[in-house]
C-alpha cells in the first residue's frame, strides 16, 4: 500500500469516525471540498501543511493520518 493510499484510508476513516462529512472537513479545514474527495481517491499528493491542517481538524496527530493500521485494527 503507498503513502497515498495509507492516507486517503486514514483520512476517510478518522473523517466518518469524526462523523464529518468531505464538505464540512473542508470548510473546517479551509479547502475545497472536492480537493478533500481527490485525496481519498489518491488523485492528489497533499502538502506537508495540508496533512497537519486535516489531522488538527480531525483531533488527531499528523503522523496519524500516515501511518498503516496493522492487519484487522481498520475499524
């Protein structure tokens, strides 16, 4: 699995366990809301700045959001 697929996964399922939706993460965030649809398909790389921004409104830490779950701990 890439960083890119790592983090589009974390960062759909931190986004539904913080019961937000793509559109209200991305007002909260101060981003598109389509830009937010791209990284959870693995169109877009985001920046280092992005990742940090996401994680804060998320409630989770940036490294979090990059980080593999181990096999079977996804949900």
């Amino acid at each position: 699995m890439s960083i890119r697929e790592i983090f589009a996964a974390n960062l759909k399922k931190y986004r539904h366990a913080a019961g937000l939706s793509q559109e209200e993460l991305a007002h909260r965030a101060d981003i598109d809301r389509t830009y937010i649809s791209s990284l959870e398909r693995c169109q877009y790389a985001a920046s280092i700045d992005v990742v940090a921004n996401l994680a804060r409104e998320l409630g989770v830490e940036a490294a979090d959001l990059l980080t593999r779950t181990p096999s079977g701990m996804d949900e």
